[in-house]
C-alpha cells in the first residue's frame, strides 16, 4: 500500500475478527499510514471524484433463500465459461506481489494436484 499510495487502502480477504483485528492493524500501520478500511461483510464504499465514503449497508433481516418454483440451471459445461478477468484488469496486476508470493502457490499446487 504504501508503494502504489491508493486514494484509501481497504484490507479484505482476512478474518476480520477480535483475534486478529489488532494484529493486522498494526502490521499495515508499520508501512502505511494512509486512509484504510479493514473490510468485513455488509461494509460499502461509495466513490466519487472528490471522496470515498465507507458505510455500512442498511438491511432488513438476514435473508435466507427460498426454493422456487423452477429447478435451478444445470451447471456450465467445463471450459465454457469465459475468463472473468479482462485484459484491462489483468495489466494491473503488480509484478512484486505475484512474484512475492509464486513460491507459495506453487508448493500449494504441487501438494493438492492443482494445475
């Protein structure tokens, strides 16, 4: 965070929870002393050219699904869904993260048969 300086850094993909809360904090705050938001579901940013807003949703109760009157579609055949990924996406992806990180997932891979 502290290399690419974003407009407001959102940490997300962690367990957000009392236990590790502090701990990540602090180890952002070792490098990064910009604005950041420490992600945990229901949270929203609302973006515009002047400013970033974080909040939380306003929500009726949690909701449950219900099964409805249509069997739900057959799963797409293997191969035949398309990347999700654009191009555009893809050019911003930073080398010293995935370089970072390669060893890891290639042990990984290499230990659960993964291609």
């Amino acid at each position: 965070m502290s290399t690419i300086t974003p407009r407001h850094a959102i940490g997300y993909h962690f367990f957000n929870e009392q236990g590790t809360h502090d701990n990540i904090l602090a180890g952002v705050r070792s490098t990064y002393s910009g604005p950041l938001s420490l992600a945990v579901d229901n949270m929203v940013w609302n973006i515009t050219k002047d400013k970033i807003v974080e909040r939380m949703i306003v929500s009726p109760d949690q909701a449950w699904g219900v099964n409805g009157p249509n069997k739900p579609p057959a799963p797409p055949a293997p191969g035949s869904v398309p990347d999700p990924i654009s191009d555009f996406i893809k050019t911003g992806r930073w080398g010293p993260a995935e370089k970072a990180q390669a060893p890891m997932v290639d042990k990984f891979k290499k230990e659960n048969n993964l291609k």
